[in-house]
C-alpha cells in the first residue's frame, strides 16, 4: 500500500527537483499504454502522454495553492504491468521539474500518484514540508 509520506521522503532525497499536488488530470486515456501482451516483444519505453492538470500545490501551510498547468504523464511499464491512471480521479501527484516543465512518472506500482490523501495525511505532508517530523507510519 502507498505511503504518501514515504512517497514525500523518497522524492525529497531524490537529486531532482519534485512538486507535490492534490488534484485532478484531464488528458486523452487511449494514449496510455494498454496492459502488455507478454507473447509478443514489449515495447520500449511509452510515449509521453500531454495532461492539464488542476488542484492545489504543496506548500509549509497545505495544499492550499491553486494551480492549473500542463504536465506530462510518462508511462512505464513492468513485465505486462503498465502505469495507468484514470481522468478526472482525484490524486496525489510527485511531479518532477525537468527543463521547465513538470514530467508524472506514471509507474505500474503507486508511488509519484497515488489516491488523494485524507485531511490528515495532507497536514503531515505539510508538516514534512515544513521540516517537521516525516517518518512514515509503520
């Protein structure tokens, strides 16, 4: 099951830069890739998928900065597994900042999106922001 604290101290170790968001993606579902068809060879990595993206940016108080922005959905996929997301659903997002643009690893495993978070989740992922205590919860 996902963490998204976890999820926040991966990202934030991580040498790239990632931005955090709650919110909904409107993007064109049919670009993503169809689970793999392991009889036949799997393709190499999935094209990128263009998305908007509307919701509430991380920050030290909460996820209460509204945004709508372009980001782009990259897909992979494990064995026949391929990262899959729904529009419209409501997620968490990692977003990593890569030459002024905000690029979605959409893995086949939760990790940089995940289900959106309840109200308290979302205060502990302020309080990590702000540097507090972030030890996920075992």
């Amino acid at each position: 099951m996902p963490d998204p604290v976890r999820s926040f101290a991966e990202i934030h170790a991580a040498p790239e830069t990632y931005r955090a968001y709650v919110g909904r993606f409107a993007f064109d579902a049919s670009k993503l890739p169809p689970m793999q068809d392991l009889s036949q060879p799997v393709s190499a990595t999935p094209n990128p998928v263009p998305a908007d993206f509307t919701g509430h940016q991380l920050g030290p108080t909460g996820f209460d900065t509204p945004v709508e922005t372009a980001m782009v959905l990259q897909p992979s996929c494990a064995g026949p597994w391929c990262g899959s997301l729904a529009p419209g659903d409501e997620v968490l997002v990692f977003a990593r900042v890569e030459d002024g643009r905000l690029i979605v690893d959409l893995d086949p495993c939760p990790g940089k999106v995940q289900a959106a978070p309840d109200a308290a989740m979302r205060e502990r992922l302020a309080a990590c922001m702000r540097g507090e205590d972030c030890r996920a919860v075992e």
